[in-house]
C-alpha cells in the first residue's frame, strides 16, 4: 500500500485509490510515518523552486540535511550497505524525480 505515497503526493491517484489510501494510511503508522518524512521532503524541494537551476540540487540536500529525522535517512541511504531498499528506492527515485522537476521549472522562469 506504501507504494502509493508517491502518486499520492504528485496528485496521480484515481479517486478511488485515494480513498483506499487514506483509509490505510489512518491505520497503518508504518505508512504514515513515510508519508510524513515524503512530504518533508517535497516541501523542501518545493521551496527551491524558484532558485536557479545550478543551485537548486544543493540547496535542496542543504535545506534536508538541516532537518535532523531527514538527515538520518539520507545518512542512512548513502552509509549503510543494507539500509531499507524500499524506503531507500522510494526515497531516491522521490527526490531525482523532484529536482528534474524542479529543474525544469527554473528553466521555464528564465
Ligand atoms: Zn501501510
């Protein structure tokens, strides 16, 4: 079901789905702690946005790494050799996909 946190949160879901989704995430803490930690970091990268493309990557691993529940998963991502490959998966792919995002954004504002 965690697998949904992603569309969840670019808004992809069918209505259907979404409400499956917010049904599970009131009794799952396992998912709703990721969603919390996912949506900190959308947030973070969000905030970046309107920074040139150069320095939105770096600002935004800056602005995360001043989080400290955040800046243990990223430790935890480039540290260990078996951290949680779902999570660390999930939590990769999040953030390359935000900054290409974000990145293109900027391009637009120029
Ligand atoms: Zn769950």
């Amino acid at each position: 079901m965690n697998d949904m946190i992603i569309p969840y949160l670019n808004q992809t879901l069918n209505t259907e789905d979404k409400m499956k989704f917010l049904e599970h995430i009131r009794e799952c803490k396992e998912c709703r702690e990721e969603l919390a930690m996912m949506m900190k970091v959308k947030k973070a990268l969000e905030s970046q946005k309107k920074e040139l493309p150069k320095a939105v990557k770096q600002q935004a691993f800056d602005k995360i790494n001043a989080q400290k529940d955040m800046k243990t998963v990223i430790t935890d991502l480039f540290t260990n050799e078996i951290p949680t490959p779902k999570t660390s998966i999930k939590v990769v792919s999040y953030l390359l996909t935000t900054i290409k995002n974000t990145i293109n954004l900027s391009l637009e504002n120029i």
